[in-house]
C-alpha cells in the first residue's frame, strides 16, 4: 500500500470510527449511515488512493469534472457516484446520465429538466432534496428556515413525487458555516424535523436519506439522524484546485 493510501485509509477508519460511535451514542444502528467521500476538486490520483484506502460513494460537486473522474475509473467496480453541489441547469443531462444519486435537488424547474433527460437515457435518477433551513441568502435549496412556512413547500414537493423518472429518497442540507460543530445541531434537527412534516403529509413518498454533516460537524450530524454524511477535507486532505463554477 502506497503512503497516500495508507494515509487516506487512516483517516477513512477513523472517521467510520466516529460515525459508529456517534450512532451508537444516540441508540442508532451504524449501519444505518453512510458515508461519502467527497472528492470535488482533488487530482485523479489521489480519488485513486481514496478507492483504494476503502472509500465506496464518492461524491462530487462539479457535473463535468465528476464525469470525467467516473470515465478514467470506470474498471473500478463497486464504486457509486453521487452529485452533491447546485447543478445548473445546462448541466443536468450529465447529472441524469452518469450519477447513482443527487444530493442537491433544489428547484422544480431542474426536477422537471432531470426527468426528461432520465427518461432520455431510460433510467430512474434517485434525487434528495435540498432545503435551506439556515436562511442564508447565499445558499441553495428550498427556503425552509421557518416551520410555520413550511406548508408553501408541498406543492413543488407534491409536483416533484408525480415525476416519473425521478425518485425521491430523502432531504439534504448544508447549515451555516458554524464556529463549534454543536453550532449545527439546530440545522439538522429542523431537517429532521422537516422529513417527519413531510413523510405525515405526503406518506406516498421515500424520506428515508437525510444528507447532512461534513467533516466539521459530521458527528453531530449523525446525532440528529444523518443517513449521509459528507466529508472531504478529513480524509482525503485540501482541495488542491477549483473547477467549474
Ligand atoms: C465540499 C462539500 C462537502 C465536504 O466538505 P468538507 O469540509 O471537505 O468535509 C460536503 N457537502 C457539500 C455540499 C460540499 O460542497
């Protein structure tokens, strides 16, 4: 095993340790969360370590540079890709043809795009929603920050479950940037409890995913019920350039 792959694989346990004891700490099965290995703006080689050191969803930010990752790997088998960053919408037909999930399903007008370009390539895209339920201007997702607001969202929702080619499994979110990780409790814990509003309203749908935590707060997150986390930075290091944006 090369140095970078031992030290990939190290902080891969380690983090695997964390999310286990984390889980068990608040009476959850570990098993029930998985984790992501987000590799948006890492060089090829060192996605390859990262496989290699055991990582087995990817995730990615960047439709083209994903894709372009997914080809040179293609013989690595067992590997799944998921789409975690804002997809504009020229960029959605990548998104439908070559991801196993979308993390960052944000408006109807995208939903709707994915869909066509899914039945397109004949296959059903898994989708999560994205909410913002920090009320940050600058982030994407459906604004979701006031519960007593939270009934505005079952239209686009209800539209979105009616799309043919489009399955929703869950909700995701990406809270305010915190000084403390315990800064990001409240954000999980209103999209937890905005999958419990959604899955009594509209109990036609999957809510089982909720995609939350990164490597500042993924403990935290798997606390308040995270089936996804998403960390970067603590296995695989700094990003070492920025693609597309
Ligand atoms: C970059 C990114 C992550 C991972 O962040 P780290 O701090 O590197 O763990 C998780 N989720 C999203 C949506 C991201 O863009």
């Amino acid at each position: 095993m090369s140095n970078l792959v031992s030290s990939i694989r190290e902080k891969y346990l380690h983090t695997l340790d964390q999310i286990a004891t984390a889980a068990r700490k608040s009476g959850r099965d570990p098993h029930e969360v998985r984790l992501v290995v987000v590799t948006k703006s890492q060089p090829l080689e060192i996605v390859q370590a990262a496989i290699e050191a055991g990582a087995r969803i990817l995730g990615e930010n960047y439709p083209e540079e994903g894709v372009t990752k997914i080809q040179s790997l293609a013989a690595q088998t067992g590997v799944e890709w998921h789409m975690i960053g804002h997809v504009q919408s020229r960029k959605a037909r990548l998104v439908a043809e070559h991801f196993a999930l979308l993390h960052s399903l944000d408006s109807l007008k995208l939903a709707r795009r994915l869909d066509r370009f899914a039945a397109e390539s004949q296959r059903t895209l898994p989708v999560l929603l994205e909410f913002n339920v920090g009320g940050e201007a600058s982030k994407s997702g459906w604004e979701a920050s006031d519960e007593s607001q939270w009934d505005a969202l079952l239209p686009d929702v209800a539209a979105i479950l009616e799309l043919p080619n489009l399955q929703i499994r869950g909700l995701m979110t990406m809270p305010p940037l915190g000084t403390d990780a315990q800064d990001s409790r409240r954000f999980f814990r209103r999209l937890r409890l905005l999958r419990e509003r959604l899955a009594t309203q509209l109990p036609g749908g999957d809510w089982r995913e909720l995609s939350m935590g990164t490597s500042a707060d993924y403990a935290v997150a798997v606390e308040e019920g995270a089936t996804l986390v998403r960390v970067g930075t603590a296995i695989v290091g700094e990003r070492r350039y920025t693609s597309e944006k």
